[in-house]
C-alpha cells in the first residue's frame, strides 16, 4: 500500500511531498524533510507548545485558523490545508502590511506584530520556546485582532495556556499577546488563500483504496472503509494517538482519519438536544456546550491547552475511554447518548457510561464507529458544577474530575446525574450516590450523607497524580462544595483571583 502525497500551502505556494509514512508526525517532515528548524522539538507529547504550527482551512467559504502541536500531529491529516510555521510570518508574500502608512514605511516592516511585540515586551529568554509562543499569537492575532475584538489578560492567559516558558515567568508575553494590536497591522490575504486551496482540493484524488493513510469525505465512505480494514488505526486530532507514535515508538501500517467526512464535522441544533459530530474538535464542541450552560467556560478551558484542543475531538476523547479525559464525566452528568454506526448494521445509541466494558475497552465492533454524541437541551431545575482537581490548574491532567447535576424543585432533589473521572478503570457514573440524593429534600445533612455515599462508592487507585485516599476525600468534599455553591456562597477558586498585569 501507498500514501497520496501529501499537499499543503504554505507562503503562498503548494507543497508535494511523496512516500510520506502514514504515520510520520509533521514536525518530523518540518524540521527533517523541509529543512523548518524553527519549529522546535520540546516534550513530543503536545504539553509544552513549542513546536506550535497555524493551520488554515476553509469552513463555510471562511479561512479558519487553528494553533495546533505538530508534534503529535500526523503529517497526512493536514493536507490541503494552509500551514504557517515561525519561519513564514515575515516571508509569506500573503500576509501584508495594512492601513494607511506610506509604501517605504510598510515595505520596511520586517516582523509580524507577533514577533514585533515578543521583543519589545522583552518576551524571550533562552528562545526555545519563542516559537511556539509566536505562533499561538499568530493565531490569537488572526481570530481576534483581526476581527476588532481585544485582547484582554484573561483572553490571552487562557489561549497561551498550551505554551510552556521555563524563563520569563509569562508576565512579559502576556504582555505581548496585549500589545499586538496597537502595532502596525498585519492581513492575510484569505481571498487568495481560499483561491489557492480550493485549486489545491482539487488537485487531489478521491480515492482509498489500497492506501495506507485513508480519509473519507462522507460517513457512508467512512464506514465502508472501516469495513474494509477493521485493523487499521482510527485517528481524529491524535492527541493520544500520537503520543503511542512519539513516546511508546509504535507503527500504523494503516490509518483512517474520521476528519475529514463532512456528517462527522457538525454541529446540530435540535429543538430537545445538541448532535455533536464526532469529527468536532473540542474547541468547538465545548463553544457548543457553553452556549448552553455558560458555567462550563473556565472548565473547558482547562481541558488540556488550546492547541490540543483546536486539534482533539470530542468523539475521539469519548471514544478513546481514558479514565482520567475530563469530557466523559461531563458528558455522563448531562446525561449523554452516542450513536454507534456500522455499514452493515446502521446506527445504534446508547448512554455514554453504557460504551465502556473495562479500561479503555468498549462495546464497540470491529466494523463500528462513534460517529455522534447527543446531548439534551438543560432542564428549568437543573443545576450543574464541574470540577476539576490536578496539580497543575492550566494544562494539565485532572487527578480527580467530578460533575454534579441535579435538578431541584420545591426544595427536593429531582433527578441527579453524577459523573466521575480519575476514580475507576473507565469513566464512571455515581449511581449509588444518585439514588442517595433523589426525593431527598436538598439539605446540608442530605448533601452530607451522599458526600459519604460518593466516598465509598468507588475504589480509586493511588497513582503519580495523587493517592487513593486524597481522591476519596476529594470527591466528598467537591459534593459538599456544591451544597455550598448552591446556597450562594461564592466558589473557592483561582478563578476568583484577579489577573494582574504587574504579576
């Protein structure tokens, strides 16, 4: 089996690569086929940011950009997509100097207001981050500067929390991400862009068979694939997939790429739920649900940094079972169904908690895919919390992440939904702890008895993140920390701590 070549634009002209593995990272072709050693290499895994690339693709005749690791990123899934690495912001030809300053002033503009701004701000030490951190910026500066929306501190904190800098102490990048738009601007030029990648699209074959890196365009070729090759490897944003590249040194023969098939891409408003496509990334999928509860926001914030999930899905995390993914604890809470898909036998659905059999094992067939998730719209008496416990409160692992919802009318509890993460061998529902708190009236004594109930409801293992002991106490008290919220009194939380500018 073969690859197709791999085809992307970058500074205004397409790039062919042939022979590329299907399981070759793209940093791997920046820094060893294409010379682009600006792109560094830190951790391999997508935690520190440095090998940070922008991509660009065309959503709704729109170019959409996205800060994404490259280190974990397969080369073939960015085809026929723009790419920018730190190497091109002052070089591409099409990104250019806007507003009305004189021709030799402009033409005399050397550095992006990325770059501009990192060294005016003082924003790099030893440098090896500098990349990464530029180039999250780029992205910052397109989404937002571009379209008249400030940067504030908070903006900037929460979209910088995927770059890591062992020097500066954040303070002077912060800074920069704050000054970029009061330098001279910089545009791309999307128009052409747009031109460029639709010639690119259509340069390229449809077809899949006897390919080593497959990917479909619509879930019926998707599922007819998977049929074909049940033991190629599944990938979506490979935010775990390709730490088993980089870390455990595996090797896919073949690879299918769910990305790509347009039913998977989407998001469906449906008058009693939300349909998540599988394909959606995790930014736009948690935009999808903070629209409908806005408290989620600094929870899905700190799911992982924003270049994992400008690259990670929703049904790739679900899909994946991992004990310690934040998204499934929540999904069970709001009380979530998937819908499996095979060609041979249609879709199925069935609640979330209900797809895992064991660690990271599901009820899934050879043939079958995770192709949505459902979602129900809120209730009038529900209240929801989410709660995430690490080490580290941006970019990191949850040792503990629980999620409570529970709807409340005349002083009793309803209904209750209860989703735990970092407790068990999959994620897990607090069903003991549900009935220890429904038809109850919601009382300080009722919140503390189901606090016990929760603590003895599951055995957690004591590992590197944290002990056994630390996540049952952690559980109990989060539950008795809700009893507390819903009374009013304000969350204990560093989101309650003011951002200074001076820190």
């Amino acid at each position: 089996m073969t690859t197709q070549p791999l085809q992307f634009l970058r500074r205004g002209q397409p790039v062919a690569l042939g022979n590329v593995p299907p399981d070759r990272t793209l940093l791997e072709v920046l820094r060893e086929d294409l010379g682009c050693t600006g792109t560094k290499e830190g951790c391999g895994e997508g935690d520190c940011g440095a090998c940070t690339v922008v991509l660009g693709e065309e959503r709704d005749g729109q170019l959409h950009y996205s800060a994404v690791n490259s280190c974990i990123r397969l080369a073939h899934s960015v085809n026929g997509m723009a790419l920018w690495t730190v190497e091109d912001l002052a070089e591409d030809p099409l990104i250019q100097p806007v507003g009305d300053a004189p021709a030799a002033a402009r033409q005399a503009i050397t550095l992006h207001p990325a770059q501009e701004a990192m060294v005016q701000c003082h924003g790099s030490q030893c440098g090896f981050c500098t990349p990464g951190f530029v180039m999250s910026l780029f992205g910052m500066y397109q989404n937002h500067v571009c379209h008249g929306e400030p940067i504030t501190r908070e903006l900037a904190q929460e979209e910088l929390s995927g770059n890591l800098c062992r020097c500066t102490g954040y303070r002077p990048i912060l800074d920069a991400a704050q000054q970029m738009a009061s330098l001279p601007g910089m545009a791309v030029n999307e128009t052409e862009v747009l031109q460029k990648l639709k010639l690119l699209a259509q340069d390229q074959s449809a077809q899949t068979a006897n390919l080593s890196y497959i990917a479909p365009t619509s879930q019926a070729t998707l599922l007819a694939a998977r049929a074909a090759h049940p033991g190629a490897q599944i990938v979506a944003g490979c935010t775990d997939v390709g730490l088993w590249v980089t870390k455990l040194h595996k090797q896919h023969t073949q690879v299918i790429d769910v990305t790509r098939a347009a039913e998977l891409r989407q998001v469906a408003q449906h008058a009693d739920a939300l349909h998540i496509g599988a394909a959606v990334s995790l930014t736009d999928a948690f935009a999808a649900l903070t629209a409908q509860w806005p408290q989620l926001h600094r929870f899905a914030t700190r799911f992982a940094g924003l270049p994992v999930r400008n690259a990670g899905t929703l049904g790739g995390n679900v899909a994946n079972g991992s004990p310690i993914g934040d998204s499934m604890p929540l999904l069970i809470a709001l009380r979530a169904q998937v819908v499996l898909a095979s060609q041979a036998r249609g879709e199925r659905q069935l609640p979330l908690e209900d797809l895992y059999t064991g660690y990271r094992q599901n009820v899934m067939a050879p043939d079958e895919l995770l192709v949505r998730t459902v979602v129900p719209r809120p209730s009038a008496q529900e209240q929801l919390r989410a709660y995430k416990i690490s080490k580290r409160f941006d970019d990191d692992i949850s040792a503990v992440c629980l999620v409570l919802n529970l709807d409340i009318a005349d002083g009793t509890v309803q209904r209750a939904s209860i989703g735990a993460g970092g407790v068990a061998a999959t994620p897990a529902r607090a069903r003991q702890t549900e009935a220890a708190l429904v038809g109850q009236p919601w009382t300080e004594a009722t919140a503390q008895r189901a606090a016990t109930v929760l603590q003895a409801e599951f055995s957690p293992i004591s590992d590197m993140r944290a002990s056994g002991a630390y996540r049952r106490a952690v559980l109990g008290n989060l539950l008795q920390r809700y009893w507390l919220e819903s009374q009013g009194q304000p969350a204990a939380s560093l989101d309650n701590l003011p951002l200074e500018a001076t820190v």
